[in-house]
C-alpha cells in the first residue's frame, strides 16, 4: 500500500505576523494529527516562500480527511487561511511507491 502526500506552497498576506501565523498552523497541524491514517506533518519556509507537507498512512486516509475538511471546513482551517494569499497557493497531492 502507497503512502500520500499533501504538499501546499503559499505566501502570507501583507501585514500579518509571523508569529501569529505560526500559532495558527501549530494548532491546525495538532487537529490534523488526529486523522486517522495521518503520520507527519511538516512546515517549510524559504523567505517569503512557505510550504507545508502532511503524510498520510494511505491514499484513501488522505482523500477521507480532504473530503471532510472541504464539506466542513473547522475554524482552525478558517484561521489558517485567513493568513494565505490564495492567489499563489498551490495544492498538489501524491502517492509515494518508494522511499529512499
């Protein structure tokens, strides 16, 4: 069985405050861990460049946790976005055969 991966590139909004953000993502990123089949997640961040990756045990762990954060979004989530700049956020998700 293949491993998931959502991986989210993004740059904050002008004006907010890292430190805000951060407190964000820490508490979202605690509910996320919750998720069945869910093993890491991990946040990057390279200048104004930020980046978040969740690894998920199964692709269908990940799709269940996708469906249901979409169909009822949790405030956490609300407060996570409300920091994006969703013009240049991109999502990708993928399925990881083999590790090195």
């Amino acid at each position: 069985m293949s491993t998931a991966v959502f991986y989210n590139s993004y740059k904050l909004k002008k004006g907010v405050a890292v430190p805000d953000f951060l407190t964000a993502i820490d508490k979202l990123s605690k509910q996320i861990a919750k998720g069945k089949g869910h093993v890491s997640t991990t946040l990057l961040c390279e200048g104004d460049k930020w980046a978040d990756y969740s690894v998920w045990e199964t692709m269908d762990d990940l799709r269940a946790f996708l469906d249901a954060a979409q169909a009822n979004p949790t405030d956490l989530a609300k407060e996570f976005y409300s920091f994006l700049n969703l013009s240049g956020c991109i999502s990708r998700v993928y399925t990881v055969e083999n590790s090195w």
